[in-house]
C-alpha cells in the first residue's frame, strides 16, 4: 500500500502546484510539457511580436525624422513664396535702383534661410545629405582653393605622386554637380590636373576651372570667375588639408558635398521607406533654387526689369519643384502613419492570440484550485490513516 499512497500523494501535490500556479500566474501553459502545441505555436508568435516591435521602433523614429524634414522643407517653401513676391515687386517700372537694392538683400537673407533649413539635421544626423549624415550638406562656395602642403621652399609639381586610394572632391556651386577623383597607384597631381579638365569638359565644373600649382608652391584649384564658386576636400597626405583661400569667399554661392543616396529603413515583412531627401535633389539639380535665387539677386542689383522677371519665373519654377518632392516626402509620411496603426493592431491581436494559447481562465483556475486543495487534503488525511497502519503492523 505504501507505493500506492506515496504515488496518491505526489499526484496530488503536483494537481495542487500547477493549480496554484496558474491561479497565481494567470497562464494555463507554464512550461512546455504543459501543453507542447501550444507552446511551440506560441514561439512563433513571440517571434512575430518582437519583428512587430522592431518595424514600430523604426516606425516611431523614421516618423520623427521626416516630419522635422517635412517642417524644413515647408520653411523652404514659404521663403520661396516670399522671393517670388519679392521679385515680382522688383520687376515693376516705377522702382527705384535703391528700392531694388533693397529687394535684394531681402532675398539674400531668404537665400541663408533657405540653406540653414536644408542644412537642418535631427538627433546629429543631416536630414538632406543623402547617406553622409554626419556631413552639413551645403557649404559656402569660394572661388579658389590652395593645399596645406607645399611651399615656396619645397613645392608641389605635377610629378608629385599622390596616394592610391586618397579621395579629391570638387563641388562647384554653378552646375550644381561634384567632381570625385580617386587616386590609384601611379596617380599624379598632372593626373589630377587632367581630370579637372576633363570634368570641365563635361559640364561638371564650371568653365575656366583650373589646377594649378601657385606661386607658394601649393596646389590651388579654382575657377576664373568672381561669381563661380567651389569647395574643395582632400585626404590625400600628399596634398593635406584643402583650404578656401582668404578673401576669395563667393556671396550667396553655395556648394552641395552631400551625395545622392537614399537611406532605407524596414517598417514591415515586405515594406521599407525612403528615409531622406538628397539636397542635391532639393536645391541644386534641375530647376536649381540656390541658383534661381542668385539669378534673381543678380538681376535686381544690376539688371533689367525683363531680366528681374525671367529670374522670378525661374524661381516659381524652382518652387514647383521643391513642392513636388514634398508631395512625395508627404505620402511616405501617410504610409508610416497608416502602418504604424496597422502595427499597433496586430499588437494588440498578437497579444490576443497568445493570451489564448497559454492564458488561463481564471474563474476556472480558481475552481481547479479548490479541487486540488479538497482532494489533496483528501488524500493526505487517508495518508494519514494508511500508513502508520502497515509497517508497524508488520514489526509486530
């Protein structure tokens, strides 16, 4: 008997544990062997909730960052409304050459606005410059650039080998476009000197832009105009550090250093969105708003009223074109409201449905549970009873 009732009683003190268990945990399934279906359909279930949880993270974090895009974007809508006005007053007969004058430097601080906005970055990162977040996409242009190394005493010569692997930009603020010229073995600055040629050849740089080496022995590379500007980088250790030179700062000119990628970010199974908008696109390619505002500028200062109105309409032009990129930029936007409501849904029927797997209904549990105390209280009673009753009668 002893074996029977031993058995009695760990059957019902186990009965008891998991009764108790579920009434203090609220789960009907604590551990795999509770219910082995249901604990491998609710890993998978777990599994969905925590790629649910990542595309809500990204979701609330894209969502910050293009809506303080969006917000720049719509600052720079405005002061191309306002420049429009502007130069449609300006173009009017009866203004004086002050009063112009005075319409210009207007559009000169609308110009700063506009670049202080498409330089604005969120959290540290550039919102406008496509994947170099961590560069400040619009740089003030100049017209001449000179190497750090180099000198009257030691100068640089087109037989100065640059390094394999080193990287020269050149942005020039008139086309909007940027030169890249990466050194490889054997490379010279008359190699160098060969690819600004060549980009100018292009269109890429501006007409009349040179590398040269100067008077001081420095590489200077620059354009041959007052009104053109470049910005110039370089981390090859032949050259150093590339500089503006003094004095030589372009009023109003600006440079994009940025690049053309779009960064991407996963909001779903099958879904990812476009995360930024290359300033590149924004300001300086195509219809050009840096440039439509510096043409404008120009023309108010020194031209004719014909002339005021064609750069004004080229600055309407621009403006359609920012604004058709806010529509796209907008409906990424919707797409990430409506998804993130889609997320928090299946969330909540995520949740749902683990709750149905392994939750237990506590009205129940509670009823198992006072089952499980009478009939352990039951069998320990008859434990009780039973056990003293049998070795010792044996003994005797």
């Amino acid at each position: 008997m002893i074996p029977d009732v031993q058995y009695a009683m760990q059957q019902s003190q186990q009965n008891l544990s998991a009764a108790l268990q579920q009434v203090s945990t609220g789960l009907r399934v604590n551990q795999l062997s509770d219910d082995p279906a249901a604990s491998v359909n609710l890993v998978k279930s777990l599994a969905t909730s925590a790629n649910i949880d990542q595309y809500t993270s990204n979701v609330t974090s894209v969502l910050s960052q293009m809506q303080t895009a969006d917000s720049a974007i719509s600052s720079i809508v405005t002061s191309l409304n306002t420049a429009i006005t502007l130069g449609t007053q300006g173009a009017t007969g009866t203004n004086s050459t002050a009063n112009r004058a005075a319409i210009a430097t207007q559009l000169e601080g609308l110009l700063t606005n506009i670049v202080g906005n498409a330089n604005t970055s969120f959290q540290g990162a550039s919102l406008f410059a496509g994947t170099a977040t961590s560069t400040e996409p619009f740089v003030a242009a100049s017209t001449t650039y000179t190497s750090s190394n180099g000198s009257t005493a030691s100068p640089l010569t087109t037989a100065t080998g640059l390094n394999a692997g080193s990287v020269t930009t050149i942005s020039d603020a008139t086309t909007g476009e940027t030169m890249t010229f990466t050194a490889v073995t054997g490379n010279s600055i008359a190699t160098l000197q060969s690819a600004v040629a060549s980009a100018v050849s292009a269109g890429t740089l501006s007409a009349g832009t040179t590398a040269t080496i100067n008077a001081a022995g420095q590489l200077s590379i620059s354009t041959n105009s007052s009104t053109e500007g470049l910005v110039v980088s370089s981390n090859d250790a032949a050259l150093g550090a590339m500089t503006a030179a003094s004095g030589t700062e372009v009023a109003d000119a600006y440079a994009y250093v940025g690049n053309s990628n779009v960064n991407k970010v996963q909001v779903g199974d099958s879904l990812s969105v476009a995360t930024n908008l290359p300033g590149s696109n924004l300001l300086t390619s195509g219809s050009n708003v840096i440039g439509a505002l510096n043409s404008l500028i120009t023309a108010l200062k020194s031209g004719t009223t014909d002339e005021v109105t064609t750069a004004t309409s080229a600055v309407q032009t621009a403006l359609n074109s920012v604004s058709n990129q806010r529509i796209s930029l907008d409906g990424t936007l919707s797409q990430l409201e409506s998804q993130e409501s889609y997320l928090s849904q299946e969330t909540v029927t995520l949740k749902s449905v683990q709750t149905s797997l392994v939750g237990a209904n506590l009205a129940d549990a509670a009823t198992n549970l006072s089952a499980a105390e009478t009939t352990n209280s039951a069998v320990l009673a008859a434990a009780a009873k039973a056990m003293p009753n049998t070795l010792f009668d044996y003994l005797k």
